[in-house]
C-alpha cells in the first residue's frame, strides 16, 4: 500500500540531457522531481544501459499530471517573421560586394594570392612572417579586394 506523498520511478533515459529537459518540465509546471543515476551515467556513458539509465522520480500524487506533461506534444512557436514578407533581391546593407562583379558571394581571410611582389612573399615564406594580411576574396570571379 503506497502513501499519496511517496517517491516513485517515473521514467528512464540514457542520455542524461534529456532526463534534465524532461526535470525542467516538470519544475517548470510546479510539480518537484529528482533525477538518480545522473553522474554516474555522465561519468561512464556506456554504464547506462546497466544502471537503467537516468531515472526520474516524483511523488505518487503528481505521478499522474507528471506523465501528462511528458507525453504532450510540445507547440511550434514562431520564430520570426516571415520570410516571404522580406524581397528576395534586395541587397543587404552588411555584406561587401565584389568591386568587379557585385556579388556578394565574399569571405574575409587571408589573401591567396601574393599581391606585394616575388621578394616579399619569399620573406614570408622563409621567415614565417604573413606579409600578405587579410583581404576580401570573391568566389564568384576571383576577385580579391580590401
């Protein structure tokens, strides 16, 4: 005979993330709850099929209410606005454009080709010195530019 205000074993996991989302939920909905096995099964992963994994325990009382709030499905929320409600070509006031072809297909890094001259990029080979620095490359035509 169990007392309304005994522990019970509710449900296992095996990964001990999802037993702390599912411990979440529940003291989010106000009903109080504990995990066991948590460190163990975070210190040796491949205990935890052994152990039964990490286990999530409640009172009697809320045993009922705790599955409830378990097993329903979570609500999509919005993200964000919509994406149609923005126009598809227009341009974007943060990303560089390429001065010869005006992609915008840019990344910032280090520049690929040697634009200092033959005896500056041989020091910087040789002295393990990067002369050359940073530039915009273009991967539409080629194109690197400061």
């Amino acid at each position: 005979m169990s007392r309304p205000d005994s522990v019970v074993f509710l449900e296992s996991f095996y990964e001990p993330m999802a037993a702390n989302l599912a411990r979440t939920r529940l003291e989010a909905a106000g009903i109080p709850c504990f995990l066991s096995n948590e460190n163990l099964v975070g210190l040796l992963p491949l205990y935890s099929p052994i152990t039964g994994g990490v286990r999530l325990h409640v009172r009697q009382a809320d045993a009922e209410a705790a599955l409830e709030i378990l097993h329903a499905e979570l609500e999509p929320r919005a993200t964000g606005p919509d994406v149609a409600s923005f126009e598809a070509d227009a341009p974007d006031p943060v990303t560089p454009r390429c001065p010869r072809c005006g992609s915008s297909d840019v990344a910032w890094g280090p520049a690929t080709r040697n634009t200092y001259g033959f005896w500056s990029g041989l020091l910087s080979v040789l002295l393990r010195f990067p002369v050359r620095g940073n530039r915009f490359h273009c991967f539409h035509c080629g194109n690197e530019f400061a």
